[in-house]
C-alpha cells in the first residue's frame, strides 16, 4: 500500500522559532509537493521537487524553504515562524509525467504557532 | 495559466438524495487530468475518482460518477444515494503534463449531509 508519512501530526511553536515538517513516501516516488490548507483558499502549493536535491518555488514559497536529501524524505522549513503561518500542511507524492496518475497525501500536520 | 474553481463552498443534501459538487477549470495543456477528493474532518485527502481529457466516456467509481464536459470545462462531481458518511469538504483537481507535474486544486465545497 501507497504510505505518505508526516512526521508530526500536531505542533505548536513560538514565533520565531525554527520548524522542520518532515514527510517520508515508500513508493520511490521522483516527484514530492508541500502544500498549505486554509479554509476558503483551498490547496496552495508551497514547493515542490522533481528529484534529489531539486527544488521549485510554487506559489506562496515566502517564509519557507525546503530540502531533498533523499529520494524518500522531503522537509519543509519555516526559519522563522510567524502567527500567520498557522495552517494546515499537507505532503504529497506522485509517480510521473502521466497525467492519470493520483497524488498522495499525507494526514496532514496541523502547526499552530503562537 | 491553469486553474480550478469550484463556486460552492457549502452544500446540503438530504441522505439518499443524489448531489452535484461544481467544478470548471482552465488550461491551455492539450493533455491533462480531472481528480476529485475527499476530506473528512480528520484531514486525510481521499482520492474519489479521476477523468482522462481524451477519455470519450465520463469515469464512474461506485456512487460516484464525472459529468466531464470538455468544451464547457466542467468536471462535476456526481454523488448518487448520498449517506451520512459523504459528509465532507470535496477538492477537484486537474494536472497536466506540461505544467511540471502540479496539481492544481480549487478552494474546496463543504457537503452536509442531512438525515
């Protein structure tokens, strides 16, 4: 079966603080994805890598980075955190360029910063 | 420039009833895919059903079914003999092959169910 794990289910951290969100796939998956989920603006996708140590902006990457160490394991890094930056995200993964294949998703970490 | 817009954000419908959950998109890929999901409010993204732009028959997967209408860009959700359980936020989303893999989703539409 198609796993997507997040490390952290729930977090809550100071403003200011450093946060990784982990996310691990074992479906050897070339393609990774962070997304934001906030009630009214649906997904918005943060960035995305296509390989190892690739990475690409999407479309709200400001306040956050990210790193591709291994195939498996895509971090997503707030350096700072900020009130604003309470959400939802979601990790996800798919297999390649055919446009029929669906993307998997993690169960979501739920950041609360304070 | 792609993009999903889905109009309803909430939506009811009496148990066993049939639902239609709005979707039109835009895209300037030839090729590309519709997907629909579901997401209770635990927050796992569920994947429903999916329909191919050159597919020549609307997809069905059990009480769901696709209402594609390529010339119109809609790729509405059916849900037939809704059940408590259906209650839920619905995302469509569509991915083409010439936009480096993303998916693209819309805002989302929250559907009750009533008993």
């Amino acid at each position: 079966d198609v796993k997507v794990t997040q490390s952290s289910r729930y977090l809550v951290k100071r403003t200011g603080e450093k946060v990784f969100l982990e996310c691990v796939q074992d479906m050897d998956h070339e393609n990774m994805f962070w997304y934001r989920q906030d009630p009214g603006l649906g997904l918005r996708l943060i960035y995305f890598s296509y390989d190892v140590k690739m990475k690409e902006k999407g479309d709200i990457p400001e306040g956050y980075s990210v790193s591709r160490e291994k195939k498996e394991r895509f971090s997503l890094i707030l350096e700072s955190a900020s009130t604003n930056q309470t959400s939802m995200y979601l990790c996800a993964s798919i297999e390649d360029r055919s446009s029929g294949n669906t993307i998997y998703f993690g169960e979501g970490s739920w950041l609360t910063v304070v | 420039a792609q993009k999903i817009t889905q109009t309803q954000p909430g939506m009811f419908v009496q148990e066993k009833e049939a639902v239609t959950l709005d979707c039109t998109y835009d895209t300037s890929d030839p090729s590309y895919g519709l997907f629909w999901y579901k997401q209770p409010s635990s927050g796992e993204m569920i994947f429903l059903i999916y329909q191919g732009s050159y597919d020549q028959q609307n997809a069905t997967e059990g009480r769901y079914s696709l209402n594609f209408q390529k010339a119109r860009k809609s790729a509405n959700l059916v849900i037939s003999a809704s059940q408590l359980g259906d209650s839920a936020m619905y995302f469509c989303a569509m991915r083409g092959l010439g936009t480096g893999n993303q998916f693209y989703f819309g805002t989302g539409t929250s559907l009750t169910v009533i008993p």
